[in-house]
C-alpha cells in the first residue's frame, strides 16, 4: 500500500484533499484504483506527481489505473516512469501494453529508445493477452506516432538477421508512414519471411503512395495467401481496384484471397466492381460469398436487390449446414442497407 508524504500540502479542495487520504491510506485497493480515477479527471498538474506515485502500488489494478490516467493527461514527467514500466518483463503485459499505448500518447522523443528495444525482444513479449494485442504491437503503435526521430532505428531493424525484430520493424513503419522509409522497404520486399513480408507491404503502400504501386501490384500476384491479403488492402487504399477486381475473378486462385479481395473491393471499390461480385455469388464457397454480398451492400446499387432476394431464397431452401447461416443474415442485412439508403420499399 502507499504511503503518505509532503504532497498532501499542495492540496486544498476537500475533494482533493478526500481523493489524497483514500489513494494513501485505505487497505483496500478497490478504493485505492478509484481514487486514481478520480484523480485522473482533474486538470490540477500536481496531481500527476500522485498518479507517478501509484504505479507502486502493489496492486496491479491500481498500477493500470495510473498508467492510463498518465497516458490521458499529457505530462512529460511521466515519461520516464512509464519506459521503466514498459521495459519490466517481471511486470504484467497488460500493463507494459498500456504503458506503451500511453507514451505514444505524450509523443516525446525520450521515449523512443526503450520502445526499439521491446521491438528487439522476441519471447514472452509476443504472448498475445486476451484482446489479441502484444506488447510489442503497442510499443510499434507508438512508434508511429513519434516522427523522425524513430526512423533510423526502425530502418535499422528492419535489416535485423531475427525475423521477429524484422516484423516489429515493419509493423511500426506501418504506422509511422514515412515516404523517407519507401526505398528500404522497397528493397525489404526480398524478405524471405512471409509474415515479414506481409507487414513491409503495408508500410510500402503507406510510406510510398502511388509509387508504390507496381510493385504492390507485382508482389500481389507473386506471393503466398498471407502476402497477397496484405497487398490488396495496401493496393485498396491507394484507390485502385483493377488488380483486386482480377483476383478475384479468378477461380483458381486461393479462395480466402478472393474473400479478401471482395472485402476490400466493399471498403474501397465503386459501380467497377459491381459486376465482378454478382458473378461471385453463384459460387459455393460461404466465406467468399458472405464476403461479395457484405461489399454488395456497401457499394449500395439498388439493381442488385432481385438477385439477393432471389439468394436468400435459395440459401434458405436450398443450404441447411450451418456454415451458410452467417449468410443468411449477410444477405437480409445487404438488402436491408440497400432498401435504406434508396428508400425501397
């Protein structure tokens, strides 16, 4: 539990002063995790020297507490407390998690080295909590938001003879966006790691724009399925369909490639790709039909509502497994989406 000191003088209101005494003195660390949140709502900077001290508390919901509240309210002092809070692997990873999340959030250069360096581990930071984020996704998140001064070093790891560090490096140049990374990462598209690979894709897109997109476009038909999923979002973004629209009518290809291709072709496509999903929807794969009516419902054409009244029907009739009755619903939501934005009956 934590213990009193000097700060108490800095505080005169009776709530403050309320707030003090029970993050202080109560045995009970529910009171305690409430008092830091309600510390945290107050715009009085002295506080944050009380939230500095409850990341010591030695209940770890109160910890969290702290390391959000920190993260919200935006004073460098926390800066350092909160790398020694993420660089802890004896510390918990939901904790070390938000830490990261938080100094993305105060955006302060000092921040950037111990970040790298959770990049650098590659054991118990990859565990995946129950929100399927990492550590390390986090501490790339933040990355991203830190500009130039955490390019180099990103740059650096992304030539790391450990795939897992080449991961991390490219994951976070995913969110730093940068056009001065485009030339590493375009020479990073030799990876002979796939999820790698997939990862440096996505950076290319976003670091390079448009001149990226040949060679988004070569890797899109000269990859594995992990690669080519990447690369038709990154291709998405960058406002050209074209290339989606070719894989996904081809029938050889991977079939969850071509469910991905209709899921950005819904995100991203317009009146082009109407056509090429209607073809789809006589096929039998589920997955890669919920996927082509799902876009259909974006893309918003009313000339597409006989033809899914008309799948409905048979899916209906027709398909009793349970694997198509997540279309089921695909499709009365599609028509529904249509009918509204056409106002039809």
């Amino acid at each position: 539990m934590l213990e009193a000191n000097s700060n108490e003088k800095y505080f005169e209101s009776e709530e403050l002063q309320e707030s003090l005494n029970q993050i202080f003195k109560s045995p009970d660390a529910v009171t305690r995790r409430k008092a830091v949140e309600r510390l945290g709502g107050s715009d009085n900077n002295k506080i944050v020297e009380l939230l500095l001290t409850a990341l010591n508390d030695e209940d770890s919901d109160v910890r969290e507490a702290a390391v959000y509240r920190l993260g919200n309210f935006g004073d460098k002092r926390a800066v350092k407390p909160l790398t020694q809070i993420l660089i802890d692997t004896t510390e918990q990873n939901d904790i070390r998690q938000m830490s990261a999340e938080a100094l993305g959030k105060l955006e302060d250069a000092q921040a950037i080295e111990p970040l790298i360096e959770v990049l650098k581990q590659t054991d118990k930071v990859y565990l995946r909590d129950m929100d399927g984020q990492t550590v390390s996704s986090e501490a790339a998140r933040a990355l991203g938001k830190l500009g130039d001064g955490a390019l180099s070093p990103l740059l650096s790891l992304l030539k790391d003879t450990n795939s897992r560090r080449r991961y991390n490096a490219a994951s976070a140049l995913s969110h730093l966006g940068d056009p001065k990374a485009f030339l590493d990462l375009l020479a990073a598209l030799d990876d002979e790691n796939d999820e790698v690979l997939a990862r440096v894709v996505i950076a290319l897109g976003k670091a390079g724009g448009k001149q990226a997109l040949q060679p988004l476009i070569d890797t899109l038909f000269n990859s594995n399925p992990i690669v080519q999923k990447h690369a038709i979002l990154a291709i998405g973004k960058l406002g050209v369909v074209e290339p989606i629209i070719q894989i996904l009518e081809n029938k050889n290809e991977d079939q969850d490639v071509r469910a991905s291709a209709a899921f950005a072709l819904g995100n991203f496509g317009n009146a082009q790709a109407y056509k090429p999903l209607l073809s789809v929807l006589n096929e039998n794969n589920s997955h890669l039909v919920d996927e082509a009516v799902r876009a259909l419902g974006k893309i918003g054409d009313a000339q597409i509502l006989p033809a899914l009244t008309e799948l409905l029907a048979f899916v209906s009739s027709e398909r009793q497994d349970v694997s198509w009755n997540k279309l089921k619903r695909t499709i009365a939501k599609a028509v529904e989406q249509i009918r509204q934005r056409h106002k039809v009956g």
